[in-house]
C-alpha cells in the first residue's frame, strides 16, 4: 500500500473563491493510502514546496497527489519538488482543479464535489505509480547531411561553424544540387551561382565538413544521438585525392556522345567529365555506362593523358560506416516526367521545354551560352508561351494535387528577363491563379506585368501542336474575355510540377521517418516543429518536405541546423521514462504493435524461456527501444494479448481513475 | 400523502483528452472563464490512440452515461498518426455499443486543438445536453462489479 500525500493548492483565490478547499482535503484525507492532506495558498511557492518536501521526509510518503493548476502549468515543478525531497519525481499526480475545475463552475458545491471526484481519481492513480528511471544514452558529436544542394549546404556549415563535425552524402559527383543549374534567382534577380559558387567553396574548405561525393546511404540503424550509418562510395575510377581538376581527360576522351545531364541533356559531355566548372569537389568521374575502356577495355587514354595519374581503372565501391548523432535530411526535388501531359507535345517538339530547361537555355554556362536560341532549328524565338500549373493542383491522377510554389515565381522571372533581353519577344502567361506570397514576390510579378509587358492571361492550354512551318499552335481559353486563343508560338515553356527525389522513398523507410502521400517527409508538427521528423534524431531541410523557393529553403536549412546542434550540443540525451513496455511473458510476437508504432520502435527477438517442465522454449517477444518509444500508446491498444503497456499511463492507471470518476 | 423527492438526473460523463491538443484546449476554456456542467470528468492521455475500448467499456460498466473522446485534428497529431487510429477504433467499437444498446449519442470523438477553447466548452455543453435528455444509461449495469 502506497503512503500518498494529498496537497490541494487555494491558488489565492483562483481555486479557494470557487471551491472549499479545506472540504477537498478533509474529504480526500480518508481515501485508502492517504496518510497525510493538507491545503495551502500558493503550493507552487517555495514555502508550498517545502510544505510538500516536509511531509514527504516526515510521513515516509510514497506518492503524492497535488490538488492544483494544470499539470501542463506545473507538472514539472512539483516533479522537482519530490525528486528534491527524495521521491521518484513520476510518483506525483496532479489534479487539475483550476482550469477543469473552478475556473469554469460558478455554484460551490458543485465545483467542490468535481474537485474532490478529481482528487480521488488522482489517489486511485497514484496508487498504482510506480518510480520511473528515464535512461540515459551518450550523443555522437557528428551530423549527416543527406543531399549537397542548398539546403544540405546551409545546415552543413551552420552545424560545422558551431564546432561540430558534418558528413555530406551526395548522390551525384558534385554538391549544389538544383540551385546549381539555375541562372538568376527570384525577386532580386542575382546570379544563382555567384551565391551558390561561395558557400559550395566554403563547404570543401571547411576543416569540421567532409563530403561523401558521388555516394548513397546504404543502410541506417540505431536511434537518436547514435545512428550507425552505410555509407555507399561508388567508384568514380579517378582517385580523387590525386586528381587537380584540370579537365584534360574530359577534353581528350573519344567518347562524346553522353548526354549531359547538368543541360538537362541538351548538349552532350564525354565519357570522364567534371559536371560544370565550379564542381565541389572539382574531380573528374568516368560514367561506367558509357566509357570504352571500362565496357570493352579498349581505350585508356585519360589513363595516358593524366599527369597526375589519378585514374583507376580498378576502382570498386567502398561501404563506410560511421556513426552519427543526427541526420538531417535533404533530398531535394526533381520536375515530374510529362508522360502524362501529351497535349503539350513535349515529346514530339523540341520547341516545348521545361522551366528548367528555359533555365539551362538562359544560363551563360548553358548549352546556347546564354543566347535564347529556339533548341530545334537555333534560331531566335519572337513568341514565347508559358504554360504555368503543368501537373500541380491536378486532382485528375496526371498529375499532383499539390501546388509546387515556385512555378508563379519564376515564370514572372523567366518572362520578364526575356522581355528585357529581347524586347521584341512576345511572351505569354497562361495561368489558374498568380500566386506570390513572400517578400517582395507581387511587387516582382506585377512589374514583369506592368512594366515589362508580359500578357498575363488567366487560363489554360489545351493543346500544343507542332505546325508544318516549325512554329507550334497554343490553343488555350481566355477565361476573363471567354475567348479561345489560337497562338503561333516559337517556343513553349511548361512550369512542370516538382516532386520530391525518389531516393526519398526508401530514405524514409531506412529512417524510419514518415512521409505523406506525395512522398513529402512529414514534419513531427505542422506548425511547432516544422524541421523535426516525427522521428527522433531526423531533421528535414529544404524541399524533401514540401516545395519550397531558395530564401524558405535556406531559413528552414538554419532551422534544421540549430536543432541539430541543440542535440548535439547534450552529452547524454534523457529519455522520457513514459515509454511503453511489453510483458515478455504475455507476448506472442504478433507484429501487431510494430505495424501500427509511427517510429518503428518496436523490434522482435527470439527469446528463450524456461518451461515448467524444464524445457526450454525458444518464442519471439517485441521489445521497445527506449530511446527510439515516444510513448503515444498507440501500440497498447493494438496488442491482442494486453502484453503491451506505457509506463505512467497504464491500461490499470486509466481504469482507476475511470473507477474512480464513475463512482 | 407522501411527497417524493424528484432527484435531479445528473450524468456521469468521461472525456479523454489527448496532452497536446485537447486537454490544452480544455485548459484554454479554463483560462477563458466558458462555463460547461461539472459533470464532465477529464482524464488525460498522451494520445487519443492510447484509448482503449476497455476503457470505454469500463466505464459504462461502471455507471458512465456518455464518454467523449477528444483528438488533435486529422494531421494536426504530436505523433502523426494516432488519432486517425483512434478513429478508427473508436467507430468499430461505437457500433458495437450500438449493438449492445448503449445509444451512438452516448459515445463521441471530437477533434479539439489546443487554441479552441471554445469548441471545447460548446462540445462539452451540446454533449452534457445530449447526455441528459437521454437520461440514465441502464445497460451494461448486469455486468457492473460489484463492489
């Protein structure tokens, strides 16, 4: 039998104007276990606590109930209390008598009796607390980085610049991701790689970073503060301690015909290249799919012509594991591919580009150095349509349902740079809605507008078909004037919808971290904590979880990193001890809790057990990983067998204090 | 002639309010003064996924004439996902009450965010009101411990 104390607090007269608080303590002093009830004024003040730390040390008290404020005011303050006065902090129970109690009752009596059924649900509870321990486990002073674009670049150096270490996984030869293929940035209108360029520099010189280029995460165990991580390093077959970067075997190599997949494979790159020039690391790789040399072994001429003897035939993949106390996820996003979107006869017209392409055409480094040249015959186009919303806010299964936010934005960009360069263009904008919310974003769309006479018309196209003389006819509806239009464009420019990376997929489910239906990562709360995973450890930065434009990207990369860092910063993290627990003997290992635990907590071992008849059995028990558990209870319910429970809200707990209040 | 006193039917009424969402929101119409009947009992839980039928049957057992159970919003969940699971529990089960004879009316989820102070007061009302045209809930009571 537990020794339960019983405080009830007046809070001035917050609880004492509305209900007898001496009545709730001589009524709660003759519930079974209460040795000691008492009231106060102000339990919370010191000389409340103290009362509290008194009658613990004199009454050899066991649990205490405190008849009070909201446990989500004070919980953690009377928890202090008792862990100060020697009692295990979870054997205190609050009664919320203010905010559930004398706050909303006006007639005494009635409040009085709620307060005292409140207290006694407490004591019932109370009764079946047990001490609780919260573990503790060490932090790994090291951070992940998956994906090297600007999110994964900004969490980077802001985790490295507080001191500590940072690995970047990239997937392909270079870091800078989609930021790198832009040419001018929106509403300000710098370049994307004069920005970018710096920080991707900063990133390969700093001492705390190291980069994983050209490399996948294979594999991911572990939990918060210590996830052991397989790194794949694919084989580049150029020894990138060696090679200087000079670009002589991406000059030399016969191989020419390799689409270039940094122009969106407008143009084409040999087989050993260098993705553009201000590649992080500047080292080249041999694409195995397309070298002579590595499909026939005829060739080896970047073998010959490299000074520095950095090429290696023989090179294989390497796995590297290390361990990691976070991981901050980056992945990216890519535009959607347009199978489903013949009517803009992107397959069959050269002519018809994505924005991203148009972003290629228009770039300096691009496959026209910059020119706005027509892709098919290189002339220069005099009618450009742009088709906003190709695949977003498409609820007809084509496309996605989601808008992808950037689209308005940088087709105002597109539009307007165009009509600046080349004022005898005329450009076009088809569009469902103009959407510009961010700083300075309608200021910038009504001067692409206004000032550089862009025809903005509200409206969609129906159908893009290629002419006899070259040209493409827009047949598109005018939903202001109810007009159909027939236009002779030169080019067509679909804002095509971005999706995010698939490499998300199984990403996530190596994390164990959840994703929405569009394979968005979700966030472990929309508002509260948008760059934390529902999972703990794993934080989300840049477009992996959700469209974002550069200036949201880089706040939420910030964001991510000071989270990372404020982890990283804990020796030891402290678990929360209300976790749920399995009862290895009620237990049959099946699966039911591990499907429905959003944190994939819950693993299986085999077990062996001693029969009474002195055999041993061996059965699979689910274990819950402390650490990992954030104690929602989802999984007590789920268990057929009642082996699952969460400590401080137990299946008994609960039933006491439903005893209790129905009484 | 005997004059006997007509008692006051007043209901015995257990809500489970999830931590984050619902019992915050239930702190909330405390702090804004809304008054809703004292027979509104609140037990918290971490998550309305942590309610378990037992509970709800118990409480009926024990002489409860309404239960509510009240969630974060649909994607609004501290842990993602569990109130789409207490949803889902809790439709099979109300059936089953349904059933047994313990009238749909009895039985509630509700969706309460921590800042709906006042959704919370007007649900408890509207339930309380519902709860006591109702009157008593007698069954279940064969099955009542006894003491």
């Amino acid at each position: 039998m537990q020794k339960i104390g019983v405080f009830v607090c007046w809070c001035g007269s917050n609880i004492a104007a509305t209900v007898d608080v001496s009545a709730v303590s001589e009524a709660l002093s003759h519930e079974p276990g209460v040795v000691y009830a008492t009231n106060y004024q102000y339990m919370c003040s010191e000389a409340g606590q103290n009362t509290i730390k008194d009658a613990i040390k004199k009454y050899g008290l066991t649990g205490i109930v405190i008849c009070s404020c909201s446990p989500r005011m004070h919980e953690a303050t009377f928890r202090k209390t008792a862990a100060a006065a020697g009692l295990n902090p979870y054997m205190v129970e609050i009664a919320n008598i203010r905010e559930q109690c004398s706050w909303i009752h006006k007639d005494m009596a009635t409040a009085t009796e709620k307060a005292i059924i409140l207290g006694k649900a407490a004591i019932a509870k109370v009764h079946l607390n047990a001490p609780l321990t919260a573990s503790q486990s060490p932090v790994v002073k090291r951070a992940l980085v998956i994906g090297g674009g600007i999110a994964g670049i900004q969490t980077a150096l802001d985790i490295a610049d507080a001191g500590f270490e940072v690995d970047i996984v990239e997937k392909s030869p270079t870091i800078g991701g989609k930021m790198s293929q832009l040419d001018k940035t929106f509403p300000t209108l710098d370049c994307a790689a004069c920005i970018l360029t710096p920080k991707m520099v900063d990133v390969a010189q700093h001492e705390k970073i190291k980069i994983y280029s050209y490399s996948e995460v294979e594999a991911v165990k572990g939990f918060v503060g210590n996830f052991e991580v397989t790194i794949r390093k694919k084989a580049r077959y150029v020894n990138e301690n060696v090679c200087t970067g000079c670009g002589l075997c991406t000059e030399k190599c016969p191989q020419k015909n390799v689409p270039n997949e940094f122009n969106l494979g407008m143009d084409k790159r040999r087989a050993i290249y260098i993705p553009f020039a201000q590649a992080v690391p500047k080292v080249a790789t041999i694409d195995a799919n397309y070298c002579m040399k590595l499909k026939t072994g005829k060739c080896g001429l970047c073998e010959k012509i490299c000074t520095a003897g950095a090429i290696d035939y023989s090179q294989k993949d390497q796995l590297i594991e290390q361990k990691y106390g976070a991981i901050v996820v980056a992945t990216g996003f890519n535009p959607i591919k347009l199978d489903n979107f013949e009517e803009y006869s992107y397959s069959q017209s050269p002519d018809v580009v994505t924005s991203l392409e148009f972003e290629r055409i228009t770039n300096a480094a691009g496959p026209t150095s910059g020119q706005l040249l027509r892709p098919s015959d290189g002339k220069h186009p005099h009618t450009i349509v742009f088709v906003q919303c190709v695949g977003s806010r498409d609820t007809s299964g084509c496309g996605k349902p989601y808008c992808s936010k950037i689209c308005c934005m940088y087709t105002a960009k597109h539009a307007m740079l165009t009509r600046e360069k080349y004022p005898d263009t005329d450009v076009y904008v088809f569009y469902i809605d103009v959407r510009t919310p961010g700083k300075n974003f309608d200021e910038f769309y009504r001067r692409a507008a206004e000032e550089y006479g862009v025809h903005y018309i509200k409206g969609m196209v129906g159908k893009v078909a290629p002419k006899a003389d070259g040209k493409l006819m827009v047949q598109a509806s005018d939903l202001i004037s109810n007009e159909q239009l027939h236009i002779d464009a030169d080019m067509v420019v679909l804002a095509t919808a971005i999706e995010p990376d698939k490499s998300a997929r199984p990403l996530a489910t190596m994390l164990t971290a959840s994703m929405d239906t569009n394979d968005f990562f979700t966030e472990a709360h929309p508002k509260l904590r948008p760059v934390e995973s529902p999972t703990a450890g794993i934080f989300l930065s840049g477009t992996c979880q959700g469209p974002k434009d550069i200036p949201e990207t880089v706040s939420q990369a910030g964001a991510a990193a000071a989270k990372v860092i404020g982890l990283l910063a804990k020796d030891t993290l402290t678990a929360n001890p209300c976790v749920a627990h399995s009862d290895e003997m009620m237990c049959n290992g099946c699966s039911s809790c591990e499907k429905v635990c959003p944190y994939g907590a819950i693993t299986y071992v085999d077990k062996e057990f001693r029969m009474p008849d002195r055999t041993v059995a061996i059965r699979r028990v689910a274990v819950v990983n402390e650490a990992v558990c954030q104690g929602c209870g989802a999984c007590t319910v789920a268990c057929p067998s009642g082996a699952m429970d969460l400590k401080g809200f137990s299946n008994s707990q609960i039933m006491a204090e439903v005893d209790a209040i129905c009484k | 002639m005997q004059v006997n006193e007509i008692k006051e039917f007043r209901p015995k009424i257990v809500a489970f309010c999830c931590n984050w969402c619902s019992y915050a929101g239930a702190d909330l119409a405390g702090t804004n003064r809304l008054n809703y009947p004292s027979d509104v009992k609140i037990i918290r839980v971490p998550c309305s996924c942590r309610v378990n039928p037992m509970f709800i049957l118990r409480a009926f057992q024990r002489g409860a004439d309404g239960v509510i159970i009240c969630g974060c919003h649909p994607g609004d969940c501290h842990y993602t996902s569990g109130n789409y699971y207490a949803r889902r529990r809790m439709t099979l089960l109300f059936s089953m009450l349904d059933y047994l004879g313990i009238e749909k009316e009895r039985t509630r989820v509700e969706w309460v965010s921590a800042a709906e102070g006042a959704k919370f007061a007007a649900t408890m009302n509207d339930f309380v009101e519902t709860i006591t045209k109702l009157g008593e809930n007698k069954r279940l009571e064969d099955l009542r411990c006894k003491e």
